[in-house]
C-alpha cells in the first residue's frame, strides 16, 4: 500500500525544500493516454479486450468542455502491455464496451448525439471499423436516451449479454439487451431486450438516489444476474443484484433482499467469475476509513482487490493502490482480464503530471494499463479489514 503524497510532503519539510520546486512523482503504471486537465478534455471510460493472438485492445473516451463526447480512442500492444499504439479514433460512439466474439473485435455502447445503442465491428484488430446507419449495421431503432459505460459483455447461456440504463421519468431504469453467441451482432433484429426496471427515491429509507452500470455475471444454473453500482447520500455502500425472469424479457428487484453491501460498490466496477476459485473478483473504490460526512462517490483514491463466493458476500482481499489525497487522485472505471495466474488492467486515473495534476479525483487526466501479479495468492493472506 503507498501513499505517496504524504511521502512526498513529509520528505520536503524535512530536507528543507520547497513543495513547488520538487518534480511531481509520476504515475503508477503504463500510461496509455494522458490529458492535461488545461485542456478541459477529461479521461474516461476505459475499456480493455485481449485478441486471439495476444493483442491487448483498449479504448477509452474523453468528456468534460473541451470534449466532442461521442468518440471512442483505441490503442494497442503488442508486448504484453508494455508499449502502446495509437489505432486512431472512432466517431459516434461513446460509454463503450470493447469485446472479442467469435474472433471479431466489437464497440457496444451509445451514440451519445442520439442517445440510442450502437454496436461496430472490426476484422482486423481495430485498424477499421464498421458504420452504424441501419438496423442491419448496427443502429438500434430504440427511442429515448440510453446511459451505460464500459461494463462486462457476458457469454452465457448460449447468448450474449449486456446491460443499459434508459432515462426515463428522472429515473436510470436498467435494461438488459442479449442475442444469440452465433447470430450476426450487427443485425439488431438477432438482440432482445427486457422491459424498463424503475428504481425508487424511497428505496434505503430515503437515502437511494439511482443505480447505473450494471454488470452482467453468470449465476452457474440460472440466467444471468446484473449486479448494479448504488449511489446513495450515505451510509455503507451497496450494490444490487437484479434477476432475469426464466423469459428473458423482465427484471425483478426486491429490495429487502437484493441490497448487498460491497466495498466500493457506489462507483463504477467490472466484476468477473473466476473458475479457478470459484470465486467473483472485482477492483473496486472501496472506502477503508468512512468519516460519515464525505461523499463517498467520489472518494476512488483507493483501489482494492475483492471476491465473493455468491455475489452477496464480499471481501477485501487486497489493497492494490492508495493516495491519502482524495481530492484531486483516483484509481477508477477499471476495466481487467484475468491472464493466467495475472490481472490485468486499464485504468481511469487522476494523477499528477507537470501540468499540475488532475482538476479533480473524477475528471481524470490519464488512462493508464497495470498488471497485478498472482492474485489469487491473497487466499493465502489474512483479509483487509472490512470499510468503517
């Protein structure tokens, strides 16, 4: 665990210099992109998928004033992470998953212009990218706004899943569109979708304010699960595990059960289920020291390795990353493959650089990869505590 700001300080004072004129530590990490926050354009939704030939793929998008907020940046590697190229940018999409099928690299997220799901595919790494006009290349014929990030694509089940959230009536009502593993993906005829889930402001005695960024995970017997970040004016964080009905074509939420207190779980996560352990990972925000009066939301200065036997139940396993500043660093959105006995990972990070750092802890100024060796081996290490 670091806490390199308080490190750097306490070093400072005692060798009598000034904190201007120390060069800022650099950030953990591959840096993949980076953004000085002078520019207004901030660094977001990181997305990472692995070829079949070993390529890494990520993407990302940028908002914030400066941004067009409706494209999508892909790069790549070729080394295992080590270096990075360009593979240039992707108009009209935004908030996107990148994910392979069948051998073919696919973009599901939005066009933010529209508000409507859209999905591309590329044959050849990500160089080029098929065009979204019609219902036949891509375009869902699905009025309203959509909201989503770059959250899990799930095989299961014969099928291919993922969730959305859809605005309607002040409220983020989740979605879950799927189509068969063998179907074309850009035929949006081939995908269904299920009725709106609303949520309630009375939900957690009142403190519930929405739910987003749904993870589809697989549930072994039944259909899938969405396990739904939780944003709520206080208490322990929670997520919400939503079920699919046996047609496919409807949620359900009882929250006097299906509110489950997960350590971070009030910021965007990517959990996935590992068959080795038989256990669900997640890297999440978790919150090790909860004064009561923060807004945990945006507190992402720590990132914590977690795992869960049922989705209900979670542990911290491992702290991977902390800063003792929550105001302008945050390890966030991170999206991770497991590599063999290795996780790794793309990162939305607020950080310093010598521009003067992040705006804040949200409007991050880099997208950075990682590798977290061996993680499997904190099942032989005695838990972090529990948040508090």
């Amino acid at each position: 665990m670091t806490r390199w700001i308080l490190v750097f300080l306490l070093s400072a004072l005692a060798v009598g210099v000034s904190v201007a004129q120390v060069a800022p530590e650099s950030p953990p990490g591959r840096i993949i992109a980076h953004s000085a926050a002078s520019t207004q354009i901030f660094l977001g939704s990181p997305s990472l998928a692995v070829l079949p030939d070993g390529t890494y793929i990520v993407s990302h998008d940028t908002f914030g004033p400066g941004s067009k907020e409706d494209q999508v940046s892909l790069f790549a590697s070729r080394d295992k992470g080590v270096t990075w190229k360009s593979l240039g940018q992707v108009s009209g999409q935004y908030w996107s998953s990148i994910f392979v099928a069948r051998g073919a690299l696919y973009l599901f997220g939005t066009d933010r212009s529209m508000g409507t799901p859209v999905i591309r595919r590329s044959d050849n790494g990500g160089a080029t990218w098929t065009t979204p006009l019609d219902t036949s290349t891509g375009r869902f014929p699905m009025p309203g706004r959509y909201v989503t990030a770059p959250v899990p694509v799930l095989v299961d089940h014969g099928r291919i899943w993922r969730s959305f959230e859809i605005a309607e009536g002040g409220d983020l009502r989740e979605v879950v569109m799927s189509a068969p593993v063998d179907a074309d993906l850009l035929d949006t005829t081939a995908w269904s979708s299920t009725t709106h889930l609303r949520s309630d402001r009375r939900w957690l005695n009142g403190d519930f304010l929405s739910w987003e960024e749904g993870n589809m995970v697989s549930t072994g017997q039944a259909l899938p699960s969405v396990v739904m970040r939780v944003n709520s004016r206080q208490g322990q964080e929670k997520a919400a595990l939503v079920s699919l009905n046996a047609g496919a074509d409807a949620l359900s939420f009882d929250p006097a059960r299906d509110f489950v207190d997960m350590p971070g779980g009030g910021k965007k996560f990517t959990i996935r289920f590992d068959a080795r352990t038989k256990l669900y990972w997640s890297l999440t925000n978790a919150v090790l020291q909860n004064n009561g009066h923060e807004n945990l939301e945006r507190v992402r200065n720590t990132l914590a390795l977690i795992s869960s036997p049922d989705l209900r139940h979670w542990t911290i396993r491992r702290v991977l990353m902390e800063h003792s500043d929550r105001q302008k660093h945050g390890f966030q959105y991170v999206d991770w493959q497991i590599e063999g006995n290795d996780i790794i990972a793309v990162i939305r990070m607020a950080f310093d650089d010598a521009q003067g750092g992040a705006q804040s802890q949200h409007n991050s100024n880099y997208i950075s990869f990682m590798r977290f060796p061996d993680f499997r081996q904190t099942l032989m290490q005695r838990p972090a505590p529990a948040p508090g």
